[in-house]
C-alpha cells in the first residue's frame, strides 16, 4: 500500500532537493510541479511545525499544531513574488517507507495547506 504526500516550497531548488533525498527510498510516483498563482486566498502552514506539543503525524498532512501561517504576499512591482510558495513536491510512497520520508521533509523548509480544522 501506498500514502501520497503533498508538500510546497518556496523554490524549486528546494523541491528538487527534497525530491533527491526522498528518490532513496521506495517511490512509487514523484513530482515537483510549479504551481499556478492562486485566485483566492491559500495559508500555508511549516509541514512540521516548531511548537507542537506532540510529534503525531496525522497522513499526509504531517504533524499538526499550532504555528504561524505563511499568506503568499502579493505581486510586487517589480513582478518578483514574496513568499509565495511556488513549488509543489507530490510524492506517493510505500508504507514501509512513509516514517523515514518523513524524517527527510523534517529537514526540509517546507509547508503543507492550513486545514480549516486549524
């Protein structure tokens, strides 16, 4: 069986980066994937976040807690985005491996869609 992971960064380096690690382990289907500007409003959220009072990582949606939400910033004059997570790593993996890819993105500075459970 497998578990599909979804994931934002701010750059594709980054996503490239996280995509390298985790291709060491049993992939079934990975992707990185520019993602178009949104229309509405898209809070994002640290995949992991820094003060949780518990490490439970909830499917795909990675360890829940309470953390600052990152709003992509608008489009500045110069045309340059900031903040805006551009960058969409998709990762469908086996459940053998899904604790250890989580250890990889722990690492990473990456941010997953605020929940509106949150």
């Amino acid at each position: 069986m497998t578990q599909i992971i979804n994931v934002y960064f701010k750059t594709e380096d980054e996503a490239e980066k996280a995509k390298a690690h985790l291709q060491q382990l049993k992939v079934k289907d990975i992707s990185v994937e520019e993602m178009p500007e949104a229309s509405g409003t898209t809070i994002y959220v640290p995949f992991f976040p820094t003060n949780a009072g518990t490490s439970a990582a909830s499917g795909s949606q990675g360890g829940l807690g309470s953390a600052a939400p990152i709003i992509p910033a608008v489009e500045a004059d110069d045309g340059e985005q900031d903040d805006h997570l551009m960058h969409l790593l998709r990762v469908e993996i086996e459940d053998q491996d899904y604790e250890e890819a989580m250890s990889i993105l722990k690492e990473q500075d990456c941010y997953r869609i605020r929940t509106e459970k949150e």
